[in-house]
C-alpha cells in the first residue's frame, strides 16, 4: 500500500513540474522598444536602448506568467541629439525626476492562436495607469547558435496619449507640430536554459 501512495505521489509531482513557468531573459542585442509620433508631416521614430524585464512565460501555465519591465529615460535616441535634450527636460519626460517608466504585469490571458493580452500597470512619471497590451508569442525554438539555450520571441503593439501622462504642456501639439498619440512597439528574444 505504502508502494503504491508513493507512486500515485510521484506521478503528481512529475506533473506539477512539467507545467511550470519558463523564466527568461532578455536578449538586450536582439530586443528593442521603439516609438514614432507625428512631427507636422512626417513621422519621427525613437528608441529606449536601455531596459531591463522579468520575464515569465510558458503558453500552458500562465497563471505563473509576468512581464515586467524598466525603460531608462535617459537612453532615449531619436537620431538627433538637440531633440533627444529637449526630450529628456521638465517639458517632456523630465528624465532628472523620473529617470525610469515602468510596466507592471498583473494578469496574462489566451485570445486565440498566437495572440495574448497582457494586464498590468503603466507608469510614466508621476502617472500611473492601467494597461491591457496585446501581444503576439512567436514560439520558442533550440537557439541555433547554442544549443544548450532555448529563444522564444514576443511581439507587442500598442498606442498611448502621451497627454495622459504629462508628458508636454500641449503648447506644440496645438501649433501642430507634434502629436499627442505615440505609437509604442517592443520586439523581443528572450533566453533561458534547456
């Protein structure tokens, strides 16, 4: 009798620990977050070069899921130095009081397919608000440069009204030069062991 409880046990462990939450890391050199808002006519596109995330995901517990990450002000890089200060200052970002943003996952769900949402807290200066982020899994795969890591990938797309987080006083918005909706995209390769 006692043989077979520790059987029925064991099979009960093995199955707790094959459905478990994948930690990842991220790939700094094949991540990026990337912006572009209107400027007049054409669209200007930026990048944070800095950011840092917990990373928890795996597509059949995700219960344990969590994406969290740091965004660094101060890396911003919109390919023109005099924006890019003007950017960082108390009109915009204030980068001095706020030097971080931060999302803060609260929830994961299925949608269909490869298509996931990701529920959580957005916080850009002294503004935080809460989010649901649509993503996109791209799957997980034997990295072909070490095969002795996983890589998975994850896309995710989604707008802001910068206005709703104080960033800017509307002043350049209402002479029309620069718009108040900032499409925000973030591409990632994240890592873990086999």
């Amino acid at each position: 009798m006692k043989k077979i409880i520790l059987i029925a046990l064991s099979l009960v462990l093995m199955g707790q620990t094959q459905v478990m939450g994948y930690q990842w890391k991220i790939d700094p050199n094949h991540s990026s977050v990337t912006f572009a808002i209107k400027h007049i006519y054409a669209t200007i596109h930026g990048r944070f070069s800095d950011f840092t995330g917990d990373v928890i995901f795996n597509p059949d517990d995700l219960q344990k899921a969590k994406f969290d990450f740091v965004i660094h002000v101060n890396s911003i890089d919109t390919h023109y130095n005099s924006r890019d200060t003007y950017l960082r200052s108390s009109a915009f970002l204030d980068a001095n009081k706020y030097p971080v943003m931060t999302f803060k996952s609260s929830s994961v769900s299925h949608v269909s397919g490869d298509k996931y949402l990701v529920k959580g807290k957005f916080t850009i200066k002294d503004v935080t608000k809460e989010l649901t982020l649509p993503f996109i899994y791209l799957g997980q795969k034997v990295d072909p440069l070490n095969k002795n890591e996983m890589v998975g990938g994850f896309d995710c797309r989604f707008k802001i009204n910068r206005f709703d987080y104080h960033v800017g006083n509307g002043r350049l918005y209402k002479m029309g030069v620069v718009g108040k909706e900032v499409d925000i995209f973030i591409s990632m390769e994240v890592l873990r062991n086999k």
